[in-house]
C-alpha cells in the first residue's frame, strides 16, 4: 500500500488520539495518520507515534448496502486465524462507536513489508516469481486446510448451496447498483443459475478477494507475512477463491490486474493450469472438470462488486481517488466471463451466442 501525499488529517484525528491514549494504545501527543490507498471499500490508515507504526480500518461514510463493509468480521476472522498457519496481522482493537471516527473500526499491527499491485511482478527476476506465486498458492490452501469449527467460525457463514446463494447475492446487488445495461452481465445472471455445480459439501473459510497484492510479503523472503483486507470472508466454497485468484490469468495487463497474454515462461510465472494443480496437490484433491464454470462465476462476481464501487463513486461515497474508474471496467470484465460460461458451455449452442 501506498499514502498519497499532503493528505489533509481528518476532523475526527483529535477524539480518535485521545480514544486511543486511553486505552493505552497511542501516544495522543506524537499520534498522526495517514491515508492508505489500495483499497476500494473500507478507508484504512497507517498511525504513527512515539511507540511505533498501526494500521486502522474503518467502514466508509453514507448509506450502506445490508452486509457490505463488516468491519466487525474482518476484525473477527483475523483474531480468529491468529494462531494457524494463514498469516494475518494482529488484531488491537474494536470499535463499535460512531462517536469516534464516524463509523465502526479497528486497530491492527502493521505488516512492514512489499505488496506487489502488478501481478507481472516487475524487477523481480523469473526464480523471485516463481517463489512468490508458489507461496501464494501455499497461503490459499493453508486458509482452506483451516476447520471453521477449531478456529471458533462455525457460524461465520451458512453450510451448503454456496454458488446458488452467491449468484443470488451478488445478482441483486448488481441491480441495486445498475447504471446502464450490460450484454454480459444479464446473460450471466441468466446462465449461471442453470449451471450450477452439484453440492459437494465442501465448506471452508474463503477469503473472498484473494490477490496476490493482498498479500504483504516479508521485505526480502518470498514469504507471505499477512494477508489482508478480510471484507468478504465468509464460510465457503474453496474453489471460488481459487478462480478468483486465477482470473489474473485471463485478465490482459491493460484492462486490469493480469498477465493474460505474457510470455509466462520468460517471466517465471506458472501458467493457471500449474497453478491449480499444484494447489490440488497440496490440498489433496482432484482438479476441478468444470472449471470453467468457476471462472465465470469469479468474473460475474467482480463484475458486481466493481459496480458497486463505481456506484458509491458516483454518491460520492469512494474509498479510493479510482473507484470512478471502476466502472469502466465492468462489461470487459462481464465478457471474460461469459466467454467462460461459453467454453463451459461448449455442447449447449444456445448458451454460446454472444449477448446482444
């Protein structure tokens, strides 16, 4: 993450310090913040004083979509996965009081390490690549080995029919957010509800928005340090957070993050397919016959969740100085996706029309 410059303190800098002086966790004579950029939805911040560096993430301003910006969840599930082995700052503090800051937030350690925004990973050489993308890999299926049982999160999310009830979500958050018709969008609404997987009763913990630049790596190792910006973890299907992660793969470097159409060998980066296996292997399981389907319910997803920042945007409720740019993003987003439901669907001509 990155600060912008100059960036003016915020009004409520004041009854945060003393809040924090308090408790014992700042010193509110040498406090001072700055923003965080990086992030679409929750506003974070780096606070420093005379006792160190800590990192503060609050829910944004205005009227909320109903569950969006849990900041309590994040703070939950990262308390939670203090002691395995995904790594994950540590948690100092939860704030339910308005009266503060605003709005609910929490304190956490800061990860002093390098975030890389380019999944190309520039001026990295091939072997660094490759070990970053291995470990990357590593942290997902370690998140997944974890029971939600043992670590305390049975009632973190509901059990069973995962896809269904995420289509659904995200279909009625995508209207709720609608500003001009998107071809691909509706014809992904229409195909993916068809096409659901049968329920294998896999249900783990899934972060929701695992990128490679959501993860903090340690300042020379290639090992991951924290991972981070928890928001939409709930109690899942794995695969969705590993076709997430993989859309990248088909992403091409101009619309987005991805590495669509480089020369992955040249690089060091593993293709998708190495990719999936190895995290198959590692997790003991075969890889998935319809993978295709998962891609496009990945695409579909961001696609609704990048209108919905660009919807904010517009209110004039924006996280971030891009989230006007995110709108732009939504329909080559959609495409990928429904060229994905196509190959899914490559025996049923009908669904490989493209949208008009």
């Amino acid at each position: 993450m990155t600060s912008p410059a100059h960036a003016p303190a915020p009004p409520w800098l004041p009854a945060l310090a003393a809040y924090l002086g308090g408790l014992g966790l700042a010193d509110p004579a040498t406090l001072t913040l700055r923003p965080l950029s990086g992030g679409q939805s929750n506003p974070t911040y780096l606070l420093e004083d005379a006792t160190g560096r800590r990192v503060l993430r609050k829910q944004p301003p205005g009227e909320l979509l109903p569950s969006a910006h849990a900041v309590d969840r994040e703070y939950r599930v990262m308390s939670a996965l203090a002691d395995s082995a995904v790594p994950v700052p540590r948690m100092l503090h939860y704030c339910a009081d308005r009266a503060i800051v605003g709005t609910p937030f929490y304190l956490m350690s800061f990860a002093q390490g390098r975030v890389f925004m380019d999944p190309a990973l520039p001026a990295m050489a091939p072997a660094e690549r490759a070990a970053l993308y291995a470990e990357a890999g590593r942290v997902l299926a370690a998140l997944h080995a974890v029971d939600p049982a043992e670590a305390g999160l049975s009632d973190y999310g509901r059990s069973g029919d995962y896809f269904a009830r995420q289509v659904g979500r995200w279909t009625r958050q995508y209207r709720d957010t609608q500003t001009e018709p998107i071809a691909a969008m509706d014809a992904l609404i229409d195909w993916l509800p068809r096409h659901l997987p049968e329920d294998d009763g896999q249900t783990r913990l899934v972060h929701g928005d695992y990128r490679i630049d959501n993860l903090v790596f340690h300042p020379t190792e290639p090992r991951a340090i924290a991972l981070l910006d928890w928001e939409l973890s709930t109690l899942g299907h794995p695969l969705a957070d590993l076709a997430y992660h993989c859309m990248c793969w088909r992403i091409p470097p101009a619309l987005w993050r991805g590495i669509a159409g480089l020369d992955l060998d040249a690089l060091g980066i593993p293709g998708e397919d190495v990719f999936v296996t190895a995290y198959c292997r590692e997790r003991g399981i075969a890889p998935p016959p319809n993978w295709d389907f998962y891609l496009a319910y990945s695409f579909f997803r961001i696609a609704a969740i990048l209108q919905g920042v660009y919807a904010r945007a517009r209110a004039g409720n924006a996280a971030a100085e891009d989230a006007l740019e995110m709108g732009a993003r939504v329909a080559p987003l959609a495409e990928l996706g429904w060229q994905a439901a196509c190959r899914e669907s490559r025996r049923a001509p009908a669904d490989q029309e493209k949208p008009q």
